[in-house]
C-alpha cells in the first residue's frame, strides 16, 4: 500500500510514518515546515518529502492519504480539498494505527496532561529489559531505543496516548482509538485550551477511554489527582491499580546531587527498591506508574527496578547541552505551568545550594499563546533563582503576567534579546534551564556560543 501523510513532520505523525515504512508500505508525506531532525530521520528511511500542501500531490496517487490534526479546511490546505472534491479515501492518523498496527496486540496506552512521554520510554523500556520486545510509538526520542516508533516483535505495544484532538473530521480524543488493555491515567489537569473549553470537556473524553478498556483489563490510575477520581466515579469496569497513595508514596531522596532512590510498595508489603539516575518526585510517580502497568503483562517490580537502573530518559527531557565557564545549558519540554513547577523542582533537589537557575521558557503551545494559564507562571517559577521570557508572538503583556517575581523576571522582545539578557546575568556555576515544546529558535546554541564568546 502507498500512503501519503499530510502533517508528517510532527512526532506523531513522523513516528507513524515510520512504522508504516517498517511494515513494508510505501510512504510520502507533506508539511508546512519540512526540517531536520524529523526530516532527516523520515528520508533516511526512504520517505519522499513535499513541502506545503499543494494540490499537484494528486499526481502521486497513493492509495490512502492519511491526515494529520495541523490539518484544516480552506485555502491553507488545497490539498485536503482536491482530496475531497475528488472523493479519494482517506483516514487519520489514530485510525489508520489503530487499523493496521495496533490489531491483535496488547496495547499499553499512557495517558496524561504530563509526563507522558517519559512514562511511555520507562514503560517500553521495562518491557525490552524483560525480553517482551514491545513495539512503540513515544512523542519523543528515548535513548535506550534511538528511535521514537517501531513495530516489535512481541505481542505488546505501548503507546503514548495524547488527548489531543483525531483530526479536523473527528473531533474525539486520539486515545479512543488506540483500544488498550493497559491504560495509565498519570494525571490530569487543564491543556489545550484551542480544543476544550474547560476541564470537564477533557475529563469527559478520559472517560471515553476508559470506557473502551476490557473488563480483564487493567486501568492503572495517580491516586492525587481528583480529576482522575471524577472521571473514574462516572464508571469503571475494569481492573484497577492505584499509584501515588499514601501506602506508595516515593521514599526520601538521597544527599543532594546524588542518584535518587525508592520503594515499590504494594499494600503494606515492600517489594523492591529502584535506584536510579533521574530526579525530581515526578519522575518516581512516572515510574511507579510504569511499574504497574508491567506488572499486568507479567512483569515483576523487581524486574521492573531493574530496568529502571538502566533507565537513560528521553531526548529533551533535562538534557545537557554543553558548558562554557562552568555554565551549564539545558533543554527541556517543559511547557505547562505544572510540568515547568516540576522541572525547575527536579534540578532544584540536584543542584548545590548555592548555584543559581536561570529558567528560560517561551509559551508556545497554543494554550499558553492564548495566554490561559499566564497567571500560574510565577507559581511555576518560583524556585528559580532568575525567570526569562520569550514575549515573541504573544498577545499577552508578559511582563505583566510576571510582575508577582519582581526583579527576578526578564522578558525579552524576541531570542536574541533574551539571549543577549541571559548572557549579561549569568555566571559561573549557574544552570541555564530551557524549556519550550519547539525548537526555542536555537537558543540553546546560540546561549553557549554567546557565553564562549563573553
């Protein structure tokens, strides 16, 4: 089968595009913005790339054109209504998954407002460490694999399962799609304000995927989080497991700037303890979360804690970029207030008391464009020692939004305003934490050339 992919260039898409070239289809794709890495990862597995949604793509004749959610109708897209006006098959991208790669296997879907990502790499990693040989498909680059998606051999597959909307036709959450037998219900809070007018509009699509879980399925859920217990009261049918309670809660953290451990409890048993190199009680939820979920395609909390030694995160997530002076730049995802809480926390419980975080951030997903969630960034800064920001392409004042900091926040017109801001404060021992969903117009390079050159 020839498919073409319109909107190959986001993770999703990019990872589904792979595994569609790994089961022996042929595949092409568009976008409005073909660039590496994404780029460079599809044409190395031999996938044609068009820029722009142009019309003339007719002439390819695929059998399928697959459809990304960047895609809309109207003028922008004259390739979605040459598609239409000729009446040629089409289908999104959860659908086509769900159809040709996801039947017959045990599907663990990881679900969440954060962490999801992570949790889907601990949990595709805790079932390669035990010889299953899942397949998968993580919105991000876990370094134990290298690659973002592939088939597998086993029987499993573990997918991470994003609430977002399917596709401009299909307004359901992707996860409905993916029929799991495992569901992780990591947590829940307020995103994408372009697509759900509050909470309970997302608590209500939760639902939905809980509800397509089977009876002899497991529902693996975060104790904390009352969302999660209101989706949970309209109906459950399956099997549950609990993490995060009072009887699990993540054990002490060592000496500050040590390798973190904790315990695995199950009721009033110890089970095991896990001793890693990742930081921050997050994580530990993440992976207490992916333990469980193991756990019920036969896997133990032991073997679990033993993949988690080995454990080496994903691409994006904390990442060292370099140093220069004794100044360290880091890249992160972090774009919700909560998840960027959590980061500047993680490194925080890392550091020496005495050296500084400069958090630099830009609200670029659309629900922070929107500037929904502006008033619980300060929140969400507060234990960084300096807080930049990127006012570029908001229509919200940022400064404003930043006011409760005081002096400790710097808002710059655009990158290299910012970066030109950074520079002029740091120093010596400092960490430059980075974080934005997108590629931050290459600060992080633009941060250690700057620094080399001061």
């Amino acid at each position: 089968m020839h498919i073409h992919i319109l909107g190959i260039c986001g993770t999703f898409m990019g990872g589904l595009a792979a595994l569609a070239r790994e089961a022996g289809h042929k595949v092409t794709g568009c976008d409005a913005n073909v660039y590496p890495p994404m780029s460079d990862q599809l044409e190395a597995l031999g996938i044609e790339l068009t820029e722009g949604f142009g019309a003339d793509q007719l002439a390819l004749k695929p059998d399928l054109f697959v459809i990304g959610n960047v895609v809309t109708r109207g003028e922008k897209f004259p390739l979605m209504e040459a598609i239409l006006d000729a009446g040629l098959p089409y289908t999104s991208g959860p659908q086509w998954l769900s159809e040709h790669v996801l039947q017959a296997r045990h599907v663990l879907a990881v679900a969440g407002t954060h962490g999801k990502t992570s949790t889907t790499s601990m949990l595709a990693w805790i079932l390669e460490h035990a010889g299953l040989k899942p397949g998968f498909l993580v919105g991000g680059v876990p370094q134990n694999f290298g690659v973002s998606a592939r088939l597998g051999t086993g029987s499993t597959f573990v997918i991470e399962a994003d609430e977002y909307d399917t596709a401009f036709f299909d307004k359901r959450s992707k996860f409905v799609h993916y029929r799991p037998r495992t569901a992780v219900l990591n947590n829940l809070e307020f995103d994408h304000a372009d697509i759900f007018a509050d909470l309970a509009a997302i608590e209500t699509q939760f639902h939905h995927l809980v509800r397509t879980v089977p009876a002899n399925g497991r529902i693996v859920v975060n104790a904390r989080e009352e969302a999660l217990q209101r989706v949970l009261s309209r109906g459950c049918w399956s099997d549950l497991q609990r993490f995060g309670t009072r009887k699990e809660e993540p054990g002490a953290l060592r000496a500050r700037g040590e390798p973190q451990a904790f315990d695995v409890l199950r009721g009033s048993l110890k089970v095991t303890r896990v001793e890693w190199a990742l930081y921050g009680e997050h994580n530990q939820l993440n992976a207490l979360a992916a333990i469980a979920a193991a756990e019920h395609v036969g896997v133990t909390p032991e073997q679990s804690a033993a993949a988690l030694a080995e454990f080496k995160n994903v691409r994006r997530r904390m990442e060292l970029r370099g140093e220069v002076n004794g100044i360290k730049v880091y890249d992160d995802f972090a774009h919700h207030p909560t998840a960027i809480r959590t980061t500047v926390n993680g490194l925080r419980r890392r550091i020496a008391p005495v050296e500084r975080i400069l958090a630099i951030f830009e609200p670029r997903s659309n629900t922070m464009k929107l500037g929904a969630m502006k008033a619980q960034l300060p929140w969400a800064l507060e234990e960084a020692d300096l807080s930049f920001c990127n006012q570029q392409g908001l229509d919200w004042d940022a400064k404003d939004a930043l006011a409760p900091l005081g002096s400790q926040a710097i808002v710059g017109a655009d990158v290299a305003a910012l970066v030109a801001a950074v520079v002029k404060q740091a120093k010596p021992g400092d960490h430059l934490l980075c974080m934005s969903n997108g590629g931050f117009g290459g600060i992080h390079e633009k941060l250690l050339a700057a620094l080399a050159a001061k």
